[in-house]
C-alpha cells in the first residue's frame, strides 16, 4: 500500500513538472507551448532517470567498497559493512555506498528502486556516531529505499528545483506574458506555484520520515541507535552546516541541513518533523 501511494505521488510529480513548462510555454502562444512540452518531455525523462546521479554528484560522493580502506580519516569499511549487514536484514539488494566529504553530520538515500539504489553519508556522520548510531542511520536510509520513497523524494527536489528557477527567470527577464496579459498575474500564479511546490514536498518528506524512522529501528533491531544518532545529528547540524548547491534537495537528507537558529516562518517549509517528535516516537517503540 506504501509503494502505490508513492507511485502515484510520483506520477502527479511528474504531471505537476510537465503543467509547469506547458503553461510557462503557453505564454508564448502555441509555438511556446510546443517547446515547453518538449522541455518538460525531456526534463521528465531526466528526473526519473538521471535524479540520483545529480544528487551524488552535487554533494561530491565517492563510491566506496569493501576494499576502499581509509579515506579523509575515515574507516569507510565499517561504513561498506553496516550497509551490507542491514540490507541483507531489510531483504534488499545491497545498494550502492558513497562517502562525501562535508564536515556537516547527515547521510540520504537516493535512486528509481531498490535494484538502482545508493546510501551515501557524509565525513562528518561517520566520524562522529558510534557503531549502534552509525547502524540506526543507515537502516532509516534502507527504509527509505524499501518504501521507495527515494525516487518521491529526489522527483519532488527536481520539481521545486524547476518552479525556484522559473521564478527566478521570470522576475529578472521580466517576459513571458502573452499578448494583452498582465505581468504582475504571471508572475504571482509562478510564486503560488513555487510556494505550493514547496509545501507539497514538506508535507511528503514529513510524512515518511515517522515511517521510515519505525522500519529503521526494526531493521537495526532497537530504536536507541536511530534516537541517539538523531540527537546527535540535530544538535552539530545547528554548529557545522552543510554547505550544498542545491537546496532544493534538503528534503532528501536524514536531518534538515540547515544552519540552526531560526526557525519563525522557516518552519513552514521545513522539509522535516521537529527531530525531538521524531525521537519521543522511536522511544515509545522502545
């Protein structure tokens, strides 16, 4: 029932990218509207296929094997070995592993299915957790692939990724008005678009982190590890950012990659539960 729920949030994400660039094109009248069709043709094509590479590839992940010994100071083995015990615990094919070498403490899962998936986490996590910590983390990731969420999750990314560019161009160009039309119009219907965009992905990564954060404990055997690391993790995630392009791929991590401090109307578009709700509920599992 997890899966088709996601399956058809993926698909009305895709929908919603494609309506994107067909009303951007009809501005133009009807050879905008071709080429927008064209775009969004292809940029669909794009997230579906190609959304875990640009993910790994904005936070500069190395792969890592069994093999791969020390890198940056860090034993990417005992990282290699937890992914390969837990996943054979979750009865999933053994994924892809990536280390990225950001100070900030913080891992994501990504990729179209659980045969085309990836677990990367980064310098600051591995250095930081301890073994139960470290295993709590990396089952919550291999949830996430169980439940799929991470084709959801990287497609959402693309789409306000999109919708924040397409704000953007329409502001500085000050085009895109069909003939007689009202530009101040134009531009709010984009800002309505972004924002809801950003709501809509919010309220999908909200949603599943209480999921994905259940089936992680079951998979690492005990909720402490998960429930400790994310303590962890929020309170050095305040101290130590994490400096990435794409903002827009927040959602994807295990923890809001933010700066700490203010949180006002910043909430509204949190791409997380507050992590103290996500720790009282792994305890009540206990």
């Amino acid at each position: 029932m997890h899966n088709l729920v996601n399956n058809l949030k993926t698909a009305g994400l895709l929908a919603a990218l494609l309506a994107l660039f067909l009303i951007v094109g009809y501005q133009f009248g009807t050879g905008g509207l071709i080429i927008g069709l064209i775009f969004g043709l292809v940029t669909n094509f794009g997230a579906w296929y190609f959304s875990d590479t640009i993910a790994i590839r904005a936070m500069q992940g190395r792969e890592i094997g069994p093999d791969s010994g020390r890198i940056a100071g860090v034993d990417t083995r005992r990282i290699y070995e937890s992914v390969v015990r837990l996943s054979q615990r979750a009865e999933l094919p053994m994924p892809r592993v990536y280390l990225c070498p950001h100070d900030a403490p913080n891992a994501f899962a990504t990729g179209r299915s659980p045969r085309k998936a990836a677990v990367a986490v980064t310098r600051g996590l591995a250095s930081t957790t301890n073994d139960a910590e470290l295993d709590g983390v990396i089952a919550h990731e291999l949830a996430h692939i169980k439940y799929r969420d991470t084709l959801t999750s990287t497609i959402a990314a693309t789409v306000a990724g999109v919708l924040a560019f397409v704000a953007q161009w329409f502001f500085f160009l000050g085009i895109g008005r069909r003939e007689g039309g009202n530009p101040l119009v134009t531009i709010l219907v984009v800002i309505g678009a972004a924002v809801g965009a950003a709501l809509i992905k919010a309220m999908i990564s909200r949603s599943r982190e209480f999921a994905a954060d259940a089936e992680g404990a079951r998979i690492a055997g005990s909720p402490d590890g998960l429930a400790s690391a994310l303590a962890r993790l929020d309170a050095l995630s305040r101290r130590v950012p994490l400096r990435q392009p794409n903002p827009a791929q927040n959602n994807l991590f295990i923890v809001e990659p933010l700066a700490g401090g203010a949180r006002s109307l910043t909430n509204l578009f949190a791409t997380h539960p507050p992590t103290q709700q996500r720790i009282e509920a792994l305890r009540r599992l206990g």
